[in-house]
C-alpha cells in the first residue's frame, strides 16, 4: 500500500484525540447487538450500557446511536428469520424498537442513568430548523444526565436515498456534527479496517490513520448480511465525515471486551482516523454532513479560487449542473474531472443555474431580470470536502 497515509502505532498525541473529546458518540451494529440465531443478544445489550455509564461517569457527554431494531423485533415476533418486503420490515422494526429501548433502559436504570429514545429520519437532520431542535433536544437530555439512543425511524422510512440513510453510520457521522468537540466510536463486527483483504495471510488491522485518501477507501471489503444493513464502504464514508470537521473517529470490534473503556484509557484497539486540521463551524459541518440534491461542475479557474483562495463560486466558472434544485438547496461542487471538492447551499435554482451559467455578475440581471446573489454559492455557506484534486 505505497503512499498510504497511515501509521502502525499510536503516538500519545493521538492517544489524546478521544481523551480530550468532550462528547463522544458511540455507534453499534445490528451484528454486535446479535446472538447468532440473529435475535437481539441482552447479555451484550447489558455490557454496552455499563460502558456507556462508565463513560457518563467520567465526565463525558455520551450519546448512542444503536441499530438492532429488526433483530430486536425478529426474536420479539418469534420469527424464523428476518423478512424481506419493506412493509414487514418497518412493522417488525416497529416492534422491535421497542423492545430494544425498553432493554437498554432496564441496564441503564440498574446503573442510575435513564435512556432516551430519538428516532430520526434523513429530512430531521438535512433541514437546517430540524437539524437544530434536534441538537437542542440532545443538550437538553445530557443536561438531565439522560443516555440518549439515537436510531433512524424504520418504521417510517423508506428506501429512496432522499429519506432514509440507508444504515446509521451517516447518522451517527451526522449526529457527531451536532457537537463542538465529539469524536465517534463506530463498534463493528470487525476488529478494525485491515491493511488487506483479511481473508489473506498476513492481513493486519492498521492501527491509525491520518488521512482517509482512496487508498484507505479501496481496503473496504463489500461483506453483505442478513442482519446488517451498512458494511466497511459505509463506515470509513462515516468516518471521513467526522474527520472532515476536525473531529477523530475509530472503528473497533465491539464485542472486544470492555472495548470503550480501554479506547478511552488510550490502548491500542481498532483504527483510529486523525481529525483533518481545520475546525468547521456548526453551520458548515451541518452543510457536509447534509444530503446533496445536485451538483455543479466548475472550470479549473473556479476550482483554484475556491480551493486556494476561499472564494465564492460566481457564475462565470459553472460549466454545467446535474440533478434539479432549489435556491437554498445543498448542491456538490465538482471539478472537471467529476471530484467533489465542495458543498454549500445554492442561491439559484438550477433552472436559474442553466440560464446565468458561464456569465459574469453583471450579465445575470440582464437574463434573469433581477440579480439577488452575485455568487452562485457563497463562501460563508460552503464547506470544503477536498482540497487534493487542485489543478496546476
């Protein structure tokens, strides 16, 4: 793996990485929460929650973002197995979920802390207003030293990508965005992402690293499961995000025994992903964590003045658009070579976008009849996702 951007061993700076976070979101898998009959397994629903006290003990705000809903409704049912049409799916979730908070509250209560139940659907956390009563609602759990367990709503979701998150690795990426310093904790079936395809000889799980580029990206191995809905693809995805915001972000087996308490007294479990430099304010975290509804193709001059020179994205630099939206709509910002490098909320609709695309400021008024926005994108409410791609 030449030109990876990885280490073998943690240094203790980034060591310090979860110990300085002061939220730290905690994601597990339906296959972590399953027994393998494929039935919620409460024994580890038991040990998750007294981990998660222990962290709340300690001083850190804790939030948890659980799948297990179906698995939980399978065995609740008494069913042979997990079903296939979405409408037993989102009744069996129904059930299920449940009968998963009403477990983790039974561990949680024995041990003096009380579970709060947030279902969530994609538009809660892409609609800015949404985005933020949800983070207000979140705050003021924690304040009432409530655990709060976050999971997507199945039993209204639906498959399309513009409603649902497909698994909750996006959502607890999202969800860490809420804060001002979190780290996230996704605890997988997997040890961590290994250097390899861990079927090989010599296979290793690389310990930390500082840059998730397409090197690190390709070692996602496509795993499909009966239980489980995401996979690595989704969770380095996740972790990218994360990272993005100057955030760190580890993957880790999660039935590892006492695995978050030994990740937060700095022992070497898992991969760590370093937090990138930059900080992004909320809003603009919440701008990259969004869904996209289109995306803009720009020149290589544009593409310079934003990634080098924090400029706004006028007119004159869009070469063309995909998708349909509307003024104050997320869009990607792609280059020619079809690399998103940014993300912000459109002041035109695309239909607009089509007319002025290519024209300087002073042109616009003159096509559209009124000239509201000199940039197409504003800098204040764009985000870089990548600066690697810049031409020279």
């Amino acid at each position: 793996m030449a030109g990876a951007t990885r280490l073998n061993q943690r240094s203790p700076e980034t060591c310090a990485y979860l110990q300085s976070a002061d939220t730290i979101v905690v994601k597990v898998g339906s296959r972590v929460l399953s027994g393998s009959d494929g039935r919620l397994d409460t024994a580890q629903v038991a040990n998750l929650s007294a981990q998660l006290v222990r962290l709340a003990d300690s001083g850190k705000q804790v939030v948890l973002v659980s799948s297990g809903a179906v698995a939980s409704g399978v065995g609740k049912l008494g069913l042979a197995s997990r079903p296939n049409s979405l409408a037993e799916l989102q009744a069996v979730a129904a059930v299920g979920q449940a009968h998963l908070i009403q477990a983790y509250d039974h561990y949680l209560t024995s041990l003096g802390r009380t579970a709060g139940q947030v279902l969530l659907t994609a538009e809660d956390l892409d609609h800015r207003t949404r985005y933020l009563n949800v983070r207000n609602t979140l705050r003021a759990l924690l304040q009432m030293r409530v655990i709060p367990i976050i999971n997507e709503n199945d039993t209204v979701a639906i498959e399309e990508l513009q409603t649902t998150f497909g698994d909750n690795d996006r959502l607890a990426a999202t969800v860490t965005g809420l804060f001002s310093r979190p780290a996230l904790i996704i605890l997988s079936d997997v040890a961590g992402v290994f250097d390899r395809d861990p079927a090989l000889p010599g296979a290793s799980v690389l310990s930390t690293v500082e840059k998730i580029d397409q090197q690190i990206l390709d070692l996602a191995v496509s795993k499909k499961s009966g239980i489980g809905k995401g996979g690595m693809s989704s969770k380095l995805t996740a972790a990218r995000m994360v990272t993005r915001s100057g955030a760190p972000a580890v993957i880790a087996g999660g039935r590892t025994e006492r695995v978050l308490d030994r990740l937060l007294a700095g022992e070497e479990l898992g991969t760590l992903f370093c937090p990138e430099p930059r900080r992004d304010a909320p809003r603009k975290r919440w701008i990259g964590s969004a869904i996209v509804v289109g995306s803009i193709v720009v020149d290589q001059g544009a593409e310079k003045a934003l990634l080098r020179d924090g400029s706004s994205l006028l007119a004159i630099g869009i070469r063309s658009l995909q998708g349909s939206f509307d003024k104050g709509d997320i869009v990607s910002i792609r280059n020619q070579s079809e690399h998103e490098i940014a993300r912000g909320l459109t002041n035109y609709s695309s239909i607009e976008v089509s007319k002025i695309r290519g024209l300087r400021s002073p042109q616009i008024e003159q096509v559209l009849g009124h000239c509201p926005y000199e940039a197409v994108v504003h800098r204040d409410n764009m985000t870089i996702v990548s600066s690697d791609t810049v031409t020279e």
